[in-house]
C-alpha cells in the first residue's frame, strides 16, 4: 500500500467518523450539516480557506461549531500545527506554501465529508 493510499484511507476513515457522529448523536442539526459539509468545498474554493473558517466560526451555530471543529482538528493534525487556534495559524503565521497546503488538505477531507453527508444525512439533492 502506497503513503498515498494510506493517507486517502484515514481521510475517509475520520470523515466518516464526523459524519457518523453527526447522524448519531446530533440529530438536530445534522440536515444543516449535512448541507454545510455538501457547501464547503465550494466554499473555500470560491473564498478561501481562512474566510470559510471565520465564517463558520462566526455564525455559532452547532453545525457550523461542528464542521468548524472538524476540519480544523483534521488539518491541525496533518499539518503538525500546534498552536490551538488553527483560524490564528492560517491568517498570521502560515507561510503561502503552508496556507496552500492547508487549503489542499482541508479540500481532500472535504471531500470524504460531502461524500459521506449525501450518503448519511438523508438531505435530498
């Protein structure tokens, strides 16, 4: 098995995990999750990583608390940031090169996300 299968193979393995605990646990808001996680690629395309964080960051909801905690502690991880407030990271200490690795990070978990949403969250298309 290649790195890069691997690293495929945990993405999904820990987006299904977000979504499954969404669908389980948070049945409140798991539509608008579902949405959220459906969006968000897009989103940062058209935006830009730090925007779509603060976004989400600033509306407070549970889903977007959510989906916010999500792809930050993914990317954290994958980037070895430590400092704890991924948002502070990307907008003042992150070189281009580690802003646009972050971004393409984020984008390859999302990917898995929005998959597993559509499958789980029961929103219709």
């Amino acid at each position: 098995m290649s790195q890069q299968q691997s690293l495929e193979q945990k993405r999904a393995a820990r987006a299904w995990e977000c979504v499954t605990d969404v669908r389980d646990n948070h049945k409140a808001f798991r539509k608008d999750y579902g949405s959220l996680a459906r969006s968000a690629p897009a989103d940062i395309q058209s935006n830009g990583l730090g925007q779509t964080l603060a976004f989400w960051r600033a509306k407070g909801k549970e889903e977007h608390k959510a989906i916010y905690a999500h792809v930050t502690d993914w990317v954290k991880k994958q980037m070895n940031v430590t400092q704890p407030d991924l948002l502070a990271w990307v907008m003042s200490q992150a070189s281009t090169d580690q802003y646009r690795q972050a971004t393409a990070e984020a984008m390859a978990f999302l990917q898995w996300l929005k998959r597993f949403a559509e499958a789980e969250l029961g929103e219709e298309k």
